[in-house]
C-alpha cells in the first residue's frame, strides 16, 4: 500500500508543478498583450508537423471538408 500512495502523491506533486508553469506562461502572456489559447496536447504534434510543412489551418481544414465529403 506504500506504493500507491508514492505514485498517487508524485502525480499530484506533477500536476501541482504542471499548473503552476501553465498558469505562469498565461499570466505573462497576458501581460504581454497576447491571447492564450489552450490546445488538447494529443494534437500538438499534429498542429506543429503541419506547420512545418506549410500548411496553414485554412488549408487543413479545406482539405479535411473535401475527404469528407
């Protein structure tokens, strides 16, 4: 059982750290002027391959609307 609270703790302890650098880049963002806009991590690599290539999310989206249509 002394595990589990180990692992349960460090989660919390990672979540607290986690928070706490995302609430500071907001904070500083906003000072700055700018927005911030929170994306789900699963699709940042997506987002950050298709940018690399030149491909802007207009262009993203046209061509998702054509493959489902």
């Amino acid at each position: 059982m002394g595990g589990s609270a180990s692992v349960e703790s460090g989660q919390m302890l990672s979540e607290f750290a986690t928070k706490q650098i995302q609430e500071a880049i907001e904070r500083k963002c906003w000072n700055e002027g700018y927005g911030v806009i929170q994306v789900n991590p699963a699709y940042t690599s997506q987002i950050g391959r298709a940018a690399r290539n030149g491909i802007s999310e207009l262009n993203r989206n046209a061509v998702l609307q054509s493959v489902q249509r």
